[in-house]
C-alpha cells in the first residue's frame, strides 16, 4: 500500500505552534483536522476541526477538502471535490504549506521492529522522527542531550540510535564514544544526523564510532534504510 508523508515547507514552527514538520500517512481514509478524534490531528487555530481527507483510489492517493473555513489548495488551486497527489505537489492546508512525497514500502528493505533511541534537541525534529519511525512499527525513546541519551540507554540499551552531531554540552561524537564505552552499546547501530552538509564526511561519522550518517531533513526512505542494516 502506497505511502505519503507530507513534508512542511516551513523549517521550524514558531514560537508556542504545534505545527507538524511532517504527516506520515499510511492508513487509509485519513482525516486530517484540529478535532482529537481526527486521524491525524493539527493543533493550530487555522485549520478546520475536520479539515481535509486522504483516500486510496485505484492505487492512488487523493484529497478532498471537507468544508474547512481556510480552504485546501493543491499546487495553488482550490480544492473543489477530490483530487489525485502527485509525487512533489504543494498541498496548503489553509495557509500551511506542505510538500507531497510518495512512497511505497519495497519489502525488501522493510525493517524489524526495533526499540531506536532518538537523540536532539530540536524538538521538530524528534517529533518528526519518531513519527515516522512509530508508524514503521518501532518503539521510540526520546533525549534531547547527551545525559539523557546516556541514562536512557543504561535503562534499557536500544537496538539503533538516530543522534544528532550538534548538541548543547557534549556534541555528538562524544556521546557516540560515551554510549560504546559507559553505556555497553558496543554492537548498537550509531547513525549520525545533522543540518550540515560539511559535517557529513562519512570517514570522519566511523572515526567517531557511526555506522552511517543522514543529513537533515532526513530522507525517509534513507532512514528505513539506515534502521534495517545491521550494526
């Protein structure tokens, strides 16, 4: 079954916004709105308590507006009755714009459930992550800094750890070193992510004690790639 993960177009929520960086859809009919009952819920003051659908027709995502008072447009129209999505069109939720992205799972590369340990202290990002992690079917823990990173995983020693290279206090790679040598993770799966491209050089990401390296924002289909390989 298809997949479609609606990646926002704005890189960081303002101040006190509950907005979604990211709408990973992979039941349908999904309904998408401020009301807690939605399939997937916005809690933002501009979006309708039942907003728009997401429905599966002949093995193709579609989306119809359901009355909402700001409107849906697709790649600048209004929504008058459903349309088709395809791969790269802008889907603006009343006044927030999202970029479609479609997927379809290969099952080749579909990995085991596994308990993956998210560490960042951007706090879009975690819950991008874990957003699309959960609906793979994997348990999500949480850090937002090295301390935490490493109580958690002296708790219970995660499977895989997704760990940003640019956190307050100790960075990254110092957190990798920490995990392998104080928290036993010595056959986990590191994989580093960052904003910056320049900090991305694979030798420098196994020197630090990474497996792999993922650049922001991260690809899903990278990710479920990442989390599949062995340690």
């Amino acid at each position: 079954m298809p997949e479609v993960h609606l990646w926002s177009l704005v890189p960081h929520a303002p101040a006190g916004d509950d907005f979604a960086s990211v709408i990973a859809v992979r039941r349908f009919p999904c309904v998408v709105g401020r009301h807690p009952t939605c399939d997937y819920r916005i809690n933002n003051p501009l979006i309708s308590r039942e907003h728009c659908a997401l429905s599966l027709r002949d093995g193709r995502v579609w989306v119809e507006d359901l009355r909402s008072r700001n409107g849906t447009r697709l790649n600048g129209e209004p929504l008058h009755g459903a349309r088709p999505l395809g791969e790269g069109d802008q889907l603006d939720l009343a006044h927030l714009p999202f970029r479609v992205r479609l997927a379809e799972p290969p099952v080749s590369t579909s990995p085991e459930p596994q308990d993956v340990l998210v560490v960042d202290d951007d706090d879009a990002v975690v819950r991008t992550l874990a957003l699309l992690l959960q609906s793979w079917g994997h348990e999500v823990r949480v850090a937002h800094d090295g301390a935490e990173a490493l109580q958690a995983a002296r708790v219970r020693p995660p499977d895989a750890v997704l760990l940003d290279v640019r956190l307050p206090g100790m960075d990254g790679f110092e957190v990798a070193r920490r995990l392998r040598s104080e928290a036993g993770l010595g056959k986990t799966r590191l994989v580093a992510i960052t904003g910056d491209q320049s900090a991305s050089d694979p030798r420098r990401s196994r020197e630090g004690g990474f497996e792999q390296v993922l650049v922001k924002p991260v690809d899903p289909q990278a990710l479920r790639e990442a989390i599949a390989q062995p340690a």
